[in-house]
C-alpha cells in the first residue's frame, strides 16, 4: 500500500512519514521546489516535486496511492501578500480532495488544527463540539485552516476523509522552530527573563504521527479527533524545562496589555521594511491572552491514541534542540 503525505519534510510531515514507513506503508512525499530535505534524511521515501497551487502536481503525486496523508499547509503568522495563505491552505486543499477523489483514494485524513475550535468560556478543556464561527477567529493563518477544514468537511460527504486537529506538538525535527518550539530554545538559550501567563496544550509530535495512522485506520469519516496530550501553564512549561536541563526557570510574569502593544509596533515596522520578519505579532499575543486548554479524550477512546507526559515530550525535544545547533549557551 502506497501513501502520499504532503508537508513531508516539515515538523509533523517527518514523523508521519517515519510512522507510516514502521507499518510498512510505501511512502511517497510531496514537497516543494526547493524545499529542504533534511527532515526525510536517511529514510526510505519516494521524494516528488509538488506545489498546493498547482493541480498537475498534484495530480501526478496521488497518482498509484491508495492514502493520502493532508499535513502540508503554510504555517505562518505573517504572510505577505496574505492572499497566498489563502490560495495554500484553502484553494490547495480543495485541488488536493479533488485530485485524490478522481483517483479513487481509499482513505484520507486531513491536518487541521485546534485553531478551528472554540475556547470554554468557563476555563474547561474544548472537543471536538466546542464550535466557533469564522467571524470569531483573528488572523489569517487560522481564518484559513478553518476554511479548508470547511472543504474538508464538505468533501468528507463524498470521499472518506477523517480530520485531526494537532494542538502544540513538541520534539525533534522542529527545524524552523514553531512557536512552541521557539520558547523551548529561548529557554535554553537563556533569552526568557519573564513570561505572559498563558495555557497550552503540549503534545509530542511522533504521538500526533501515530494519530494520523490511527485515524486512517479507526477514524469515523467526517469525524474530527483532537490530537492533544497534557495542558499546562506557560509556567509550568517552563518549569519543566528547568526540571530537565537544571536552567533556572523564570519568575518575573509580564503583563499581557504592555506586551500586545509592543506587537502592534513590531508589526507595523516590518510593514515598513517588508525583509523584517516580525519577532510576535498581534494574533500570537492575543492567543496568549486566554487559555488553550484541550481535551483528547475522543481520540483516546475511539483511536487508541498514546499520551506521552508533557515532561518526557519536552526532554525529547530538548535533546533534539541540543543536539542540533540551537543551543549556543
């Protein structure tokens, strides 16, 4: 059996493809001109050049696969012009499902993400029913990961697709860093005197690779699961990072209103010097502003998905950051 993942040499892309090639699943890789191979070095893929953006591609990279594995998107909270976010994560998911659907797919699982979902209003973790509405979603990056999970719902009516949302995934092969990933290297770096109080979700990412298997072969079609691990505080999580390398963790909290102010002026000078890419943006504040607090339950249940402990997914990405150059302390 024969599988295509998109976003093969990114973050997530990498471990799923290391978790389908343990099964015993021929994989095939989609990835842009350009692209870095590094994530896929030593492995056993077939590479293709591929591009969201252009059908032919895509149709010449699903072509002999009975999977499809959707994890490519653009990731980026500062996209310019922001158009092409859009024409990526929306459009291309739409080429994509139709792509995979004139070649008969026999399964498909989609990305998403928990930008999707809504937030408890009394503190509790979301699932998978806590709804919101695209009007309520800041930002282009989760404006257009709601939109094509959208498209994914609506094909979901007609080809078999089952959706994962991913929350903070942490561990190795985080080359560009995510945000997530960013604060575990300030940390070692010893460039985070103080902290905005805030929640997330901590996830390991070969924990959400082996979701995306378990989804494939136990996930209900037009289901969503949400791909989550243990919530804890930013404190926390620097906490338990300080546990692990015997760095001090910091004790000075910001307060959230100085430091969203800041992001406005950030932004507005890369706007001026469009080679600038800004340190944190309006969106990433506001999200620090409440609580991302999940619950994986369903997929646990109905998927069997693992749960590593935030410590040991923390101390694997460590040693992963460590190892390769990110650390200069």
């Amino acid at each position: 059996m024969r599988a295509l993942v998109t976003g093969g040499t990114g973050f997530i892309g990498s471990s799923v493809v290391r978790a389908l090639l343990e099964r015993n699943i021929d994989v095939r890789a989609l990835c842009r001109p350009g692209s870095t191979l590094a994530n896929l070095e030593g492995v056993d893929v077939e590479v293709v050049e591929g591009d969201l953006r252009d059908a032919v591609s895509l149709q010449r990279g699903i072509s002999g696969c009975e999977l499809l594995f959707h994890v490519g998107a653009l990731y980026s909270f500062w996209v310019r012009p922001r158009e092409l976010i859009y024409e990526v994560n929306v459009d291309g998911t739409r080429a994509l499902f139709e792509a995979a659907k004139a070649e008969g797919v026999e399964r498909i699982v989609y990305t998403s993400s928990v930008a999707t979902l809504g937030l408890r209003e009394d503190g509790e973790p979301a699932d998978e029913a806590t709804s919101r509405s695209l009007d309520e979603i800041v930002g282009n990056y989760k404006r257009s990961k709601f939109l094509a999970e959208q498209v994914a719902l609506e094909f979901a009516t007609e080809i078999p697709i089952v959706i994962v949302n991913p929350s903070f995934p942490v561990g190795p092969r985080d080359i560009k860093p995510t945000p997530t990933g960013q604060t575990i290297v300030d940390f070692l770096n010893r460039k985070m005197p103080a902290y905005v109080e805030t929640g997330m979700n901590v996830v390991d990412v070969e924990d959400v690779a082996v979701g995306h298997w378990l989804a494939a072969e136990r996930g209900r079609v037009g289901e969503r699961y949400i791909l989550g691990g243990e919530n804890v505080t930013m404190k926390r999580l620097l906490d338990l990072l300080s546990e692990i390398t015997g760095l001090p963790s910091p004790n000075l909290r910001v307060p959230y209103r100085p430091i969203l102010a800041l992001s406005y002026l950030n932004a507005a000078f890369c706007r001026l010097v469009p080679s600038v890419t800004p340190r944190m943006t309006p969106e990433t504040i506001r999200m620090s502003a409440h609580h991302m607090y999940f619950d994986p339950s369903k997929a646990v249940r109905e998927l069997g998905f693992p749960q590593t402990p935030a410590r040991a997914a923390l101390a694997k990405a460590v040693h992963w950051f460590e190892s390769n150059g990110y650390v200069t302390r």
